[in-house]
C-alpha cells in the first residue's frame, strides 16, 4: 500500500505558474512554427482555387502550368490515388474539385515547383473555364429545400404548459473567423519506399492520418503525422486543409514540399464559426420562474459536413443554459449552403445559443421588472438537478450560484472623470465629449459541456517513463499555445515528485491518439492520462523497491533514503502507458434526451460599456468574470485562457464578422477583418469559483472555451442597456446603434 503523493514535494506543481518550457523562445521570435520549416531540396506548393461559389468547371487544362521551367507536378482529382473524398464524421468534401465546384475558394489543382514565385504563376497559367451557378446562400431557404446535413431535436416536458410573461425574439449571429495569428503551414517528406511523413498545423494528428492515408491509397503504417509548433486554432485547424495535397505533391515529385497560406488563403482554407439564425421564446411566472423554453436555431455549414452536426447539436443541448426549465422543445438544423465551410470554433455551437438565451434573460428580467442577474440566480442549475434539455442528471461540481453570487460581489468601476480620449469611445480620433457618453452594464452567463459527447469513444494515450534524464511524458496532443505542455509537466511532477518532467510530442506511429486539442478537454483527458499513467508508476516504483515515497532524492521508506533517484533508474526500465476515458456517455434517444454529457462547466461575466449613441461608437470599458474551474491547476495560464476566450467574446460583439458577397469574403485579410486589439481591450478581472469534479486530474476542469461564450452576450447587453437599443444580432455595428 502506498501513500498519496503530496504535490508539495515539487516547487513546480499543480497550483504553481512556472516559465514555459516555450515561452521564452516565443518571447523572443525563436520558436520553430510550423511556417519557419525548411528542408533542403524542398519544393513549394500553391493551389488553384474557384473564384466563384458554385461552378462548372468546362475545361480544365494544366498543359500550360507543366511547360513552365521549374514546375515539378501539376495535380488534379484525376491524380488522386485512393480515395476522393475526405471529411470527418462524413467523407463528402473532393480532394480537389470534380466537375463543379462548391464554395468560393475549392481547391482545384495542386502545383509544385522550385518556388514559391514559380508555383504562383504555375497555377494562374492553369488555363481553366467555368460556367457560374446560381449560389445558394440563404440557410433559411436551405432549410425550406431540405439542403440540410442534420435536424437535432429536444422534446421533454409538457408541450402545452404556459407561463404568464413570454417574451420572443428573432436573433442573429454573424460568421466569425479564428483568425489564428500563426499561418496554415506544413511540409511533406517522402520516405522513399512509397510513405510519406507530413508535419502541418492540425489539432489532431490522428484524425488527419484517419483521413490522409485511404485518399493517398497507402496502408496506415505508410503515413505519418507529425505535431508541429502552432500559433494559435481555436477549431480552425480541425479540420484539414492543404494536409492530402502536401502528401500528394510529395509523393508525385520524390522530394519534400512545402505550403503556406498567405493571410488571404488562409481565411479560405480553414473552416469558420457558423452563422446563426435563430428564433427563440420563453415563458415564465410573474415570480420568474422558467415555465417553457422554444427555439428554431438554423447554422449555416457551407457546402460539406465537416464537424457541423455535433456543433448543431450542442446549440440545441445549450439552447436553455445553466437554467432550470422542465418543458423545452428545440428543432435545429445544419443546412447544407454554397457559403464558406464552417466547422468547430471555441465554444462550438454553445455561442450561438448563448447570445439568443441571453437576451431573451433580460428581455424576461425587463418584462418582470427584476435585477437581471437575480432573475438569473433565481433559475440556476445545479449539480443533482436535471439538464433542462436532455434530462441529464449533472453529475460532478455545477456551482452555478456561486459563480453568480461571486460576480455579483466584484466592485463596479467608477465614473469616467478622465480628459484622456483614449478613455472614450472613438479613442483618439477625438470624435466625442464626456458629456455624449452613456454607461451601461450587461451580464452573460452559460453553460458548456467538457470533452466529446454522445457515445462517442473520447480517450487519451499517454506514456510516462523514467530514464536518467528524468521523467518523460509522451503524447500527441497538440500544444497550440494554451499550455498544455506546462500542465503536463506539472501534472507529473505533482504525482510523481519528480522536478525534471519533459513533454515529447510523439507522431502517429509511436503512439495512440490524443483526442483533438478542442472541446475544452486536453487538460482533463490528456492531463488525467498523465495523472494516471504517472500514478501507476509511481505505485510500481515504491513496490518493487519497498518505499513510501519518491521524490527528487530516491525512495523513502519511513523517513530514510532507501534508493537514490540514479540508483532507481538503474533498477528499471520503469514506463507505464495508459488509455484514459472519461465517464461514459450515450447518444440521445429520438427526443434528445438521455446522458450525452461527461462533465459541465459553466461562466459568468459583467460587462460594463461606454457608448457614443450620436455615432454608435463603443469602448469596453471593464469586464469583470467569474469562472467554474474544479480546481486551478496553473493559476496564470488560468487567467491567460480566461482573458483570451473574453476578447474573443468581445470580438464577435463588436467588431468581428466574415463579409460575404454571394458566397465571397470580402474582407479576407487583417486590414478589413477587424479583431480586436491592446487597445479595444478593457480591464480584465478574473476569479475562479474551485469546486473539484469527478473525473479531472486534482478535480480540475476544461478552462477554454466558456469565456467566449458568455462575453458576447455580456458586451451587447451592456450597449442594450446603455442605449435602451433591441440589439438583436451580433457583431453590434454603429448604425446599430446611432441616433437618427
């Protein structure tokens, strides 16, 4: 029988924020990013992509682009060895385009030459004609056709209950962009004997190989995927983008090829948030209870499957929030559109749904003449009581009132009293007066589930080993700047009491999956692999050897030294390797009821907001947030999580959106796609409400995506207040706002 291990023996464990083991590097432009790859003899691929959104392709002649000197290959569906399509839960999305292209920016051909100049002016000597489609572009109208991919459906409770306050509203939300700062970059290596070895951003490394190898018509052993250093995903690299052309390209040539998207491409070749349209009505008691809950939710996919029903699902599941309601009756719909693809983005269909649910909180609070945040108290869930959706039992910590109480306690900011203009709203540009200016204060608050749902086999492979350069955690998941990697090391230092911890990322060949680096579940799955695989050892070590303890010295037995750590190595090989699952989950019945979910989280924020209502300007002025975590494992990175999900939120409030023209992006680059920056940031001021779970490592919980969640809803109900505006679709622009 061994004693627990006591995570104090470690100065860098669990509860500690040391340096990264990447930051400094970052720090100082040293870091190996995916785009900073380069191998000697590499060739350069580029794309030819659609300039409409749906196209025949008449003629397709790549003569032209092979003549040029220095062009290796010219590629097409027609030189794809194995299977044509790809795709994740569906392979429904070509290669490259056959016959008629589906989206604006499908690709068409694949080049690869000396260069990146020469590959470019390869694919514009493509000599290529097309006759445009009429683009389907309404999801509204895809739904009417029944272009859809799926239909989620909540029915519980009593259809013909009533409340005496309904409020409705129709809502929209507009297609937000990840905008990673890092670009979509990789480069294919051949092996010589017919494989390939492909190193390109991704969130998944075994998912891509699942989908790489039967389009390239090798076995799986032949290809390999590789992690590389990522600037940032946020979903967008979840799914692939130039992954199959790099292999083919490598494979076509015999030499390694290298791409990279420009900020241009790169708005094309990855997935986006999808839009939302949305219809909503709640009803209630005069004393605020919730009496009935109905949604139509309508998210836009774009023209493939990708991940867009498990997103449609999720804003059905959390169409009610962190809200008791016994009668809930939702119809979603993924429709099927020649818009740009959409996939995963922090939040994953919870967003949505959040801003619709929200509003209609405070239209309910307005109606009811109640504190909208005590109108909030008054319906939360809690951990015991029922999912208002599905009827799930929440099972683990839900401490939604205390995170509600704890926000309601944080001080608000005072009055403005500064001359400075980079107090106002329109910053310097000197547009207004203090006297113009109106405050207001908003509030948003949500739910989301942690780790993959539905049934769906969710695990983690992790190998922790003990060699004479101390402890080795080997994985695949995907570092993508959250620190992953830090919790890791501290994870096993804690377990195993061991300072020296170092993370190796491994390829697809040297170990199992990881799961992908969404849905707020590495630091539980990965990091309760590392727990447990670490755990393991350590119980081995202290029963082979006899001790009580083991700590950067050796083996204790009772307070005596009874090996030294060098003699410990040397008694070994000491490795354990663990598949980590979290708590069983089951796909929903035909109501969409049942045990869908492994865990739940659940945020808070109070926004407060100054407006320039005579020209619809906006500053944020202070955000102040409250967060469900389980237990904080690094309290910096904790709050660099929670910092960056909230300006995410506040983005798509205020400033982001994807601007099409009959399926186009108009505004692909970082000039006219606003993000926000330092200086539309606002004061931050984090807590965390601490109440262990049931099955993360130290009781913590996914800390990633809530915050993008409940920010927006909070910022525009802040301007709603401010201005006394409905506000019914995000982002807020000016005219929305402004007089007149």
């Amino acid at each position: 029988m061994t004693t627990a291990p006591t995570i104090e023996r470690v100065t860098s464990g669990i509860g500690t924020s040391p340096v990264r083991p990447d930051g400094v590097l970052k720090l100082r432009g040293r870091f190996a990013y995916a785009s900073d790859m380069h191998i000697d003899g590499m060739l350069w691929g580029a794309t030819l992509r659609s300039p409409f959104a749906h196209a025949k392709i008449i003629r397709l002649d790549i003569g032209p682009a092979l003549a040029m000197a220095g062009v290796h290959a010219v590629l097409t569906q027609e030189d794809v060895p194995g299977k044509l399509n790809f795709g994740q839960a569906v392979q429904d999305q070509p290669v490259l385009a056959d016959g008629e292209t589906q989206f604006w920016g499908e690709p068409i051909a694949i080049v690869a030459a000396d260069d990146l100049k020469t590959a470019q002016r390869a694919v514009a000597a493509i000599d290529i004609e097309y006759e445009e489609l009429e683009p389907l572009v309404d999801s509204e109208l895809a739904d009417t056709l029944d272009s859809v991919t799926c239909r989620p459906r909540i029915r519980r409770g009593d259809p013909d209950a009533s409340g005496e306050i309904v409020v409705e509203g129709y809502y929209e939300v507009g297609q937000q962009d990840q905008a990673p700062l890092g670009n979509e970059a990789g480069v294919a290596i051949p092996d010589g004997e017919g494989g390939v070895d492909l190193h390109a951003t991704t969130q998944w490394v075994h998912e891509d190989h699942a989908q790489i190898y039967p389009c390239l018509g090798l076995a799986p052993e032949q290809v390999r995927c590789h992690p590389v250093g990522m600037g940032g995903a946020f979903g967008a690299r979840e799914d692939m983008s130039m992954h199959i052309h790099l292999c083919m390209l490598a494979l076509a040539t015999g030499r390694p090829v290298k791409m990279m998207f420009d900020r241009a491409e790169g708005f094309v070749g990855h997935v986006h948030r999808h839009p939302a349209k949305m219809w909503f009505r709640h009803e209630a008691n005069r004393d605020g209870k919730l009496v009935k809950v109905e949604a139509k939710i309508i998210l836009d996919g774009g023209p493939y499957r990708a991940t867009s029903d498990v997103v449609t699902w999720n804003a059905a599941y959390f169409s009610v929030g962190p809200y008791v309601c016994d009668n809930v009756f939702v119809d979603a719909v993924a429709a099927r559109t020649n818009n740009p693809p959409a996939g995963a983005m922090r939040g994953f269909g919870c967003v949505q749904s959040a801003f619709a649910f929200e509003t209609q909180m405070d239209r309910l609070a307005a109606e009811l003449q109640l504190d909208p945040l005590q109108l909030r108290r008054l319906n939360a869930l809690e951990a015991g009581q029922p999912n208002s959706t599905t009827g799930q039992i929440i099972v683990g910590s839900l401490p939604t009132t205390r995170v509600l109480d704890e926000l309601a306690s944080m001080p608000l900011p005072p009055e403005a009293t500064s001359d400075d203009p980079r107090h106002f709203p329109g910053g310097t540009g000197l547009t207004t007066t203090g006297a113009d200016i109106k405050r207001g204060v908003g509030y948003g608050v949500t739910i989301k589930n942690l780790a993959f749902s539905e049934g769906f086999d969710d695990y983690a492979d992790v190998r922790v080993v003990l060699n004479d350069t101390g402890v080795e955690v080997h994985t695949a998941a995907i570092e993508v700047g959250q620190g992953l990697v830090t919790v890791l090391q501290q994870i096993a230092r804690s377990v195993l009491g061991i300072e020296q911890v170092n993370v190796v990322s491994n390829d697809t060949s040297r170990i199992g999956s990881a799961g992908s680096t969404s849905a707020s579940r590495q630091t539980q799955m990965t990091g309760g692999g590392a727990y447990h695989a670490a755990t393991a050892l350590r119980e081995e070590i202290l029963e082979r050897l006899g001790g009580d303890d083991l700590t950067n010295e050796g083996v204790w037995s009772e307070g005596s030294l009874v090996a030294t750590l060098p003699e410990v190595v040397a008694a070994g090989p000491w490795e354990h390797e663990i598949r980590f699952r979290h708590p069983e989950t089951f796909p929903p019945d035909e109501n969409g009821q049942g045990d869908m979910h492994a865990g739940f989280a659940v945020a808070a924020h109070r926004a407060v907001v100054d407006v320039d209502q005579e020209l619809g300007l906006v500053r944020v002025v202070q955000i102040d947030t409250v967060q469900d975590v389980g237990r904080v494992l690094n309290p910096d990175a904790a709050v660099g999580q929670i910092e960056g999900g909230t300006m995410q939120g506040v983005g798509l409030a205020v400033l982001e959106e994807l601007v099409l023209d009959r399926g186009r992006i108009v505004n692909s680059n970082f000039t006219d796609y606003l993000l926000p920056t330092f200086l539309d940031a606002p004061h931050i001021e984090v807590r965390f409400v601490e109440e262990p779970d049931h099955w993360g490592p130290f009781g913590a919980k996914g800390i990633g995506e809530p915050p993008t969640i409940s920010a927006t809803p909070a910022v525009v109900g802040a301007i709603r207040d401010a201005t006394g505006r409905a506000l019914t679709r995000v982002p807020v622009l000016p005219q929305d706002i402004a007089l007149g």
